[in-house]
C-alpha cells in the first residue's frame, strides 16, 4: 500500500530527536543536563489547576463551540487587546489547540499550492515544515550578527519577495535565537508587507516572557491589523505546555475560516481546559512573575558560564528562554567541524545536550559561523552551573 506523497515534505520539531538521543544516553547511565527542549519545569498555579478541576466537576466535559467558548474568547480579546493597543472584539479570537496549529490553519486560510511564504531561518522548523506540506514554496530569510544579538537582514527578505509571494511569518522574541526586533525593523517589516499586499503571521508566543522592556505587537503599527494573524499561546506564560490552549487573532474572515477548520479538525479545543484559560488570564498574576524571576537567574547563570569559556559569545537577551552562543572557534579548538559531532561528542563527555542551529531550518549560502541552542527553562540554575561547569571543561581540555 502507497502513502501520500505530501508526506514526503513533512518535517518535525527536530528538538524532539535530541532529546531521544539524550534519553538514551541517560538509559545508559549517565548523567544528562537537559539543555535540548524548551519545556516549562514550573507547575501550572493551583488557581489555574483548581478551576480546571472545577469546571470538570460541573460537567464541562463535553462538546463546546469550535471557535472557544464565549466567555474565554471575550477573556482573550481584552486581555491579548489592552497589552496589544488593540480593541479586538471577541468574534476576532479563535481558540486552538495550543499556538501550534495557528501556523498550520494560518497558511491553510491564506496560501494556495504553488504560492511562495517567508519565514525566519534560523527559526520554529514548524514553518519550514508545514509550508511545503501544504504545497507551498518556503522561502527562508535569515538574520545577521549584531553586538546585541541578531537582526533580520532585510535586503535579503526583500529581494525574496516576487508575485508569488503571500505571506510572511514574523517571529519577534524569535526561537531559537531570541532576536527581538528594534521599533525601526519591526516598522521595516510591516512596511514590506503594506508595500507587496502580504499577509503577516506573527508568532507572539514569547511576547511576555521577556526580563525587561516591553514588547509590542506588529499588529499594532498603522495599516497592519488587517493583514496580520496573531499566535497567542498559555503555553510558555502560564506554564501550560501539556494542556494545549492558544489562540489565533484574525481579521474577521480569517477568523471564520480558522473556526470552520476547528470544526473539520478537532471540533473543539477541550472544554475544560477553556475554563482554565480563563483562570489563568484573570486570576492571580505573581505565579508569572515568580517563574520569570527564576527564568532570569537561569539565563544569567548561562551566559555567564558561556561568555567564559574560551571560543564561546552570547548576548545576553531581554526575552523568551534561549541562549544562542556562536560556538565556532570552541570547535576549532577540539577539531570538530560538524555540529552534529560537537553535540554528541559534548553529550558524551559532559552530559550537556543542546540542539544546533541544524536543528532549526536548513543552513543557508554563506554562513560560516557555527551556534548553538541552549533552553533553560527546563533545568535548575544549579543543574546549569554544574553542567555547562563540565562543558567549559571539556572545552578547555582542548
């Protein structure tokens, strides 16, 4: 028997391998630091956790309306809204099955086969990934080093764009490089999409995991609301990775369709896990802060122990979970030319597992510096300074 051929250009989360590689490492015996997957270690509150048992209690376990419950969709649009400067109304807000599916039912409502989509590389390899699934052309723009990080390299993105193009994907507070775009790119951006009629995903998934400053959404700027789909997830803020609860903010007929897909798809998102989303959004706050503060001291632990080891530079940065160092000189020191081999080599002789820049969208013509991901949102800040202790080690040990 034959299966599809569109499988043929399905990818994954590629993260998901490391961390297959490192389970069976520790099968072995051995010792891991789990650096590789950018899963919450924090408990969701217990407001969050007593209202979804409540609302399990009161029946709320059946079938519920494909675009959210009204009370969650209302709860969202002013919440997502008045951080946003956006008067969204409820009919705008779709509920999913976590963010994730935004990507997918995003580029299902604007791209037919054959049209042309950009997205971030390094970047989320779910973009990559579902764009050519669905038939269409990916076309990856990439970032350039800066003293604070990375910024879009904007003249390639240009010049990526023809009349096929329909859409952009715009990760601000990027994974896995966590790039944050100046107000002057942002604006770059949204004047590229104006000027060639483009439809605009932007992925907000990290847009309040951020340790200073404030984020602002694309959707915001003059002219773009009407093109741009909002990824808003519980995931990452309320420490609700397994509960899978996010939303996609639309314009109206975009909204419809997300909805119409909700139905065809999965019918509904859970309907108690709605009512958790609820609690998250207006119950108590400072289990938010309080992760943040840890989240804080984690990164601070990471970047100092990187910055230290020889070959090794990272910017330290304002937003999401994730450190990219540029690791290239520290593998010319072992004599590894491969990222794969340096990860490997790394896991065996330290414990330390990390995914690659490999890892995150196919390297592109001319890159000639090798980097590195590093999730700490998963690991205690003594775990990361026992581990990335012994990595520094090893790479000194020549």
């Amino acid at each position: 028997m034959k299966t599809a051929q569109r499988l043929h250009d399905l990818g994954t989360e590629t993260a998901f391998r490391v961390a297959q590689a490192a389970a069976d490492w520790r099968a072995q015996g051995n010792r891991v630091y789990p650096f590789h997957l950018g899963d919450l270690d924090f408990p969701m509150a217990p407001h969050i956790v007593e209202a979804m048992d409540r609302a399990i209690k009161d029946g709320k376990t059946g079938y519920c309306p494909g675009p959210g419950i009204p009370e969650l969709r209302a709860a969202l649009a002013e919440d997502i809204g008045s951080r946003r400067g956006l008067d969204l109304d409820p009919a705008e807000v779709v509920v999913t099955t976590g963010g994730k599916p935004v990507i997918t039912k995003f580029l299902q409502a604007v791209m037919d086969p054959g049209a042309s989509v950009l997205y971030p590389n390094p970047g989320f390899p779910i973009y990559e990934s579902q764009i050519e699934y669905l038939g269409g052309e990916a076309r990856p723009y990439r970032y350039v080093p800066t003293e604070d990080g990375f910024a879009i390299d904007l003249d390639h993105l240009r010049d990526s764009i023809d009349e096929s193009t329909v859409a952009i994907i715009y990760n601000d507070l990027q994974n896995p490089i966590s790039a944050e775009s100046t107000p002057g790119e942002r604006e770059a951006i949204a004047q590229i999409a104006k000027e060639h009629d483009l439809w605009v995903l932007s992925d907000e998934a990290y847009f309040e995991m951020r340790y200073g400053g404030r984020s602002e959404s694309i959707a915001a700027l003059p002219g773009m609301r009407e093109r741009t789909v909002i990824l808003y997830t519980f995931s990452k803020k309320f420490a609700m990775t397994g509960s899978r609860l996010g939303c996609a903010v639309a314009p109206r007929e975009v909204a419809e369709a997300i909805s119409t897909m909700n139905t065809n798809d999965e019918s509904c998102t859970t309907h108690y896990v709605q009512w958790a989303g609820i609690a998250a959004l207006q119950g108590p706050q400072e289990p938010v802060a309080e992760m943040l503060e840890v989240l804080r001291a984690r990164r601070d632990a990471a970047c100092a122990i990187i910055n230290s080891i020889p070959g090794m530079e990272v910017a330290v940065p304002e937003s999401t979970f994730y450190i990219f160092p540029d690791v290239t000189e520290a593998m010319a020191a072992k004599g590894i030319d491969s990222l794969a081999e340096f990860s490997t080599e790394a896991l065996h002789a330290t414990g330390v597992s990390f995914c690659t820049r490999e890892h995150f969208g196919r390297p592109q013509p001319g890159e000639d510096r090798k980097y590195i991901r590093l999730a700490y949102s998963g690991i205690s800040e003594d775990d990361i300074v026992e581990g990335l202790t012994k990595l520094k080690d090893w790479v000194e040990a020549g």
